[in-house]
C-alpha cells in the first residue's frame, strides 16, 4: 500500500488550485483575447434579386449580409431562453398547403455559443412562417398571388 504524507497531498492541492486559478493568457499589450464572436453564413437560392451567400456577424453588426444590423436585431429579438430560433417546424404540425415559390436558404455557422445548420424552404404554410419569422435575415420574398392585383371588391357586369 502506498502512503501519502500530508505534505505532499497539500502540495498536490496547491498545485490543481493554482492550474485552475491560473488567469488566461494576455496578448502583447496585456489584454485577454475575445471570444470567438458569433457568424452566420446565409445561402440563399431561388429567391429572385436575393441569390447569394452572405456573411453575418453581430455585436456590432457587419458582414457582407445587405441589412446585417436589421437582421442582428431580428436575431437578437428571437434569441430567448429555452427557444431555438432556427429549429425545424415540429414533424407533427398542421399546416396549410399554400406553397411560397421556389426559394431555399441554409444557415450555418454559431449562433449565441451554439452551432447552426437551418434549412429552409417555402413548400407549405408552416415553412412560409418559419421563413418569414426570420426576414430581414432571410429575404423577403413574395408569391406569385402576392403580386396578382385583388380582385376584392370588383363588380361583375354581365355582358
């Protein structure tokens, strides 16, 4: 059986708490190094003048994003405790079968410490809504009865 003094037990203790306690490492001018900020990567497909792939970063806003401070603010708006504002529509869910057009996006990235990686489509109701909880980070995009002038209204003369 092997048998430890106190002293060395002690100076084991001394030697794990001053690991722990140690202080990060400061850069050349003596300031701890930032964290990692958060990035999004935004792929947008089928979605007409909003094509592309855009970088978001926020706290401060910047990127290549077209709106990177109004898509911040929605980000920050969605971001609540116990709430993914990037999850998935629920496999369950009742929604409607208006289809929304063509256009996909992707989000990849961190987002508040977190890995991302969303897709997105506008193939029914539920994916309409997703989509649109996100505009200004996502592009606003209308369907073709969007741009139909209503009829509402109209009288119908017989001819």
């Amino acid at each position: 059986m092997v048998q430890f003094s106190s002293r060395t037990v002690l100076l084991g203790a001394v030697a794990v708490l001053a690991a722990v306690a140690a202080p990060a490492p400061a850069d050349a001018h003596g300031t701890l190094p930032l964290p990692r900020a958060d990035q999004l990567v935004i792929t947008v497909r089928q979605a007409g003048g909003a094509d592309g792939t855009y970088v978001l970063r926020c706290h401060p806003s910047r990127g290549t994003h077209p709106s990177p401070a109004a898509a911040c603010a929605t980000l920050d708006r969605r971001t609540v405790w116990g709430h993914d504002p990037f999850a998935p529509v629920p496999p369950r869910a009742l929604c409607t079968m208006q289809y929304g057009g063509p256009a996909t996006a992707r989000i990849s990235g961190t987002w508040a410490g977190r890995p991302v990686d969303a897709r997105y489509d506008r193939r029914d109701g539920c994916q309409v809504a997703r989509w649109d909880s996100l505009v200004p980070l996502l592009p606003a995009v209308r369907t073709r009865e969007e741009h139909r002038p209503s009829t509402a209204g109209a009288e119908v003369h017989p001819s």
